[in-house]
C-alpha cells in the first residue's frame, strides 16, 4: 500500500483568501461572521453569516471566464490554483492520467438557479440562459478544475452533506493508496448564503439569531448557544503518493493515515442523540490508521453549534476516548468560520495540518458557559501550543453522512 501525504493547500474563507492569512487569523481567535449586506434580510431570523471578502473573480479569471462559473466553483478553482503553486506540482511533468480531481459541492450553483428562475418568471423560458444547468450541477467544480489543469484520472464530486471535504479526502486516500493515482486534487466547495436558504434554515430554527452581535454568534459546546451560522469558501489539499512526492522533492505538509465513514440510519437532519454514527466512523478512521485511542494529540470537531450536534459529538468523543477524552484538547473552528457546508471538511483538514506543522492549537471562542454534558477540553477563547504529532478531523453532515479522517506530522 502506498503512503500519502499532504504536498500543497488552497484556501478561500471568511478569515481570508490564502492559507496564511486564514491561519494568522484563526489562531488568534478572529471571527470571520458579519451582517450580511449582500441581499435584503430584514424579513429573515437570522441575518449574518461568514462572507468571502475581497474576492475578485473577474481580476481572477477574467470576465468571460468568471461569468461562466457560479460562485462555488470560482471558490473551488481559487483554492485549487493556490494549493497547486504550494505543492511546486510542474504538471509537464506529471502523467495526467494518474492525476485526479475529488471535490464537491453539498448544494452547487443555488444563486445561479435562483436568478436564472426569476428571469424566467419575469421574461419568458426564451431568455433562460443554456449556461444554467452546467453552472448549477454540483460536480462543476470537480470537473472546472480538471479541464483547468487537464487532469484525466479519476474524477469524483462527493455530495455528502457537511461532510463533503473529509469525504473527498478520505476516498482520495483510498484510490492513491491502493495505486490507482499518484496525484489527487481534493476537498470542497461551496457558496450557498442566498435568500432562499437562510430562509430555509431560518424556519427550521437551525441557525443563531444573535444578529447584533455576529462574532458572539457561533459558539459551539457553549450553554447559550442558539444555531450555527452559515458560511462559504473552500478548501482544497494536493495529495500525493509519498513515493511520488519523494522523487520529486517536494515539500510535504503533512501524512494522511487513516478515513472512516458511517451513517447514523437516523434522520435526515437531526444527528443520532448517543452519536453512533460519529463514533463508528472515528472508531473505523483510527483502525484503518493502525493507532490506539491513546496516540491521538487532538481532534478538530464538527461542533456546528448547535445543541444536538454538539452535545452527540461529545458523546461520541467520550465513548470512543474513554478517560483519555478528558485530556485530549478539541478545537472547533467553527466558532470562528462559521459553517462551511460542503467546504468545512477541507477547510478544517488544512487547519490541522497547520496546526501539527507549527504546534499551535487554534481557540473554541466564545466560551462563556459551561454545557454540564459539554465539559471536555475545548481549548476555550485562546490558542494553546502543543506537542502534536497525530490528530482527526471529524465531520458530518445531513442525512447522518459522517466522515473522518486521520493526519500525521510528517517526519521524513
């Protein structure tokens, strides 16, 4: 079996457009959540969210091609040109046939949709752009990136709910592991605060309506947290066969060693109360990863901020753990990104390599009351350093998908 690795990152988020200043920023407990002033909100519960800003496409990509792209995808190709240049991929020398692309979307092109369907029920089905539905479909951002790149291996777009980015990295793992590529783009996207899903959201009463006051608003594993906040970006990783990245001398971040996945059998929103499904699937990421409970350094959570999710993870966490839970830190970007949908797993694996790379454990802020069924060690309001050398991302998303996967500290 072939070991993978880590060569390059890309990121595109409400903490900032690059890895570095995302990272800067998460570590000092910034949060990236603000009102939305993209569209009307005064009818809506909740009205903030964690907005990419100054995000450019047009300069980016230039006019034409920017308009041909929904917003998702410009996200997705962002992170992937940024992850590409980080890795010193030279892809004249790379067999394109053994390089693939694995990145979702949980729900695509929404405001494409939504303006081509007003200018439909304002001037007619002729004015209906032919663009739309290549626009619109989830796996555009897989496939945007491959042409970009002319990547002609396997290509995957997981639609896994808020798992989508462990997913994607996970079965990337698996192909390159087995020999099946030696290079694969991986992680997700997304770009879903219209009007239509926070109102969604908003009437299900699953997102914060702490509206005036945004950075106060995420707070997971905290007594008076009301919802999470929706987010959007992406986050995209470069991995690699060590063999390949070897024989090329390429930097390596980081080691990916294990992935696991489950399904809750539960309900199509709501996670299982005892956390089954999280459990099995961080129970299954450290077998396949050969490590005992014991050995991991420090787990970066789901933690949505919302009372079920957060209250099922820990639950999980202390069945798998065990006493070994009590002294394990656990960080929740979240507090601070918000929720990224589709683009949160891939977002959050790029920040535990960090965090493994500089031992730096980013904040949970906004802790301010204790949870008494939330009472591990959250790294609450400030960053911590530590030694790390093994640590697991965990994420899960609607209809009981849940993901997880295993990194190392690559030594050499």
């Amino acid at each position: 079996m072939e070991r993978v690795v880590v060569t390059g990152m890309g990121i595109v988020s409400p903490l900032g457009n690059d890895v570095e200043q995302f990272w800067s920023r998460l570590i000092r407990g910034e949060s990236g959540i603000s009102t939305i002033d993209t569209f009307d909100t005064s009818r809506h519960k909740s009205r903030i969210a964690g907005i990419v800003r100054d995000f450019d496409a047009e300069a980016r990509f230039g006019r034409k091609e920017a308009r041909r792209m929904d917003r998702f995808c410009q996200f997705a190709l962002a992170a992937a040109e940024q992850a590409l240049e980080d890795s010193g991929l030279s892809l004249d020398k790379v067999d394109r046939e053994r390089m693939g692309v694995y990145v979702g979307s949980g729900i695509g092109g929404i405001q494409t949709l939504l303006n081509q369907a007003e200018l439909l029920h304002a001037r007619g089905p002729e004015r209906v752009s032919p663009t739309l539905v290549p626009m619109m479909i989830a796996n555009m951002a897989a496939a945007m990136i491959s042409i970009k790149f002319g990547t002609q291996g396997p290509s995957l777009a997981p639609v896994t709910a808020c798992s989508i980015g462990n997913t994607a990295i996970g079965e990337a793992w698996r192909l390159i592991r087995s020999g099946g590529a030696d290079v694969v783009i991986a992680g997700g996207t997304e770009a879903a605060i219209t009007d239509i899903s926070l109102a969604s959201f908003g009437n299900a009463t699953s997102v914060s309506s702490r509206n005036d006051d945004p950075s106060r608003a995420s707070r997971p594993f905290d007594a008076g947290r009301d919802g999470f906040v929706m987010s959007e970006g992406s986050g995209i990783l470069i991995l690699e066969s060590l063999s390949h990245a070897l024989n090329r001398n390429a930097r390596i971040h980081a080691e990916v060693i294990g992935y696991g996945a489950s399904s809750d059998a539960y309900h199509v929103v709501a996670t299982h109360p005892e956390g089954i499904g999280a459990y099995q699937a961080m129970k299954q990421a450290l077998l396949e990863a050969s490590i005992q409970p014991e050995e991991v350094d420090m787990i970066s959570a789901h933690a949505t901020s919302t009372e079920i999710g957060d209250k099922s993870e820990t639950v999980a966490i202390k069945k798998l753990f065990g006493e070994h839970a009590y002294r394990i830190p656990i960080t929740a970007n979240k507090s601070m990104i918000g929720h990224m949908l589709g683009a949160a797993g891939g977002v959050e694996a790029i920040a535990l390599v960090k965090s493994m790379q500089e031992g730096i454990i980013p904040p949970t802020i906004n802790q301010e009351q204790q949870d008494p069924v939330c009472d591990l060690d959250y790294v609450p309001n400030e960053a911590r350093q530590a030694d790390l050398k093994i640590g697991i991302s965990n994420s899960f998303g609607f209809g009981g998908h849940n993901a997880v996967i295993v990194l190392k500290k690559y030594i050499g």
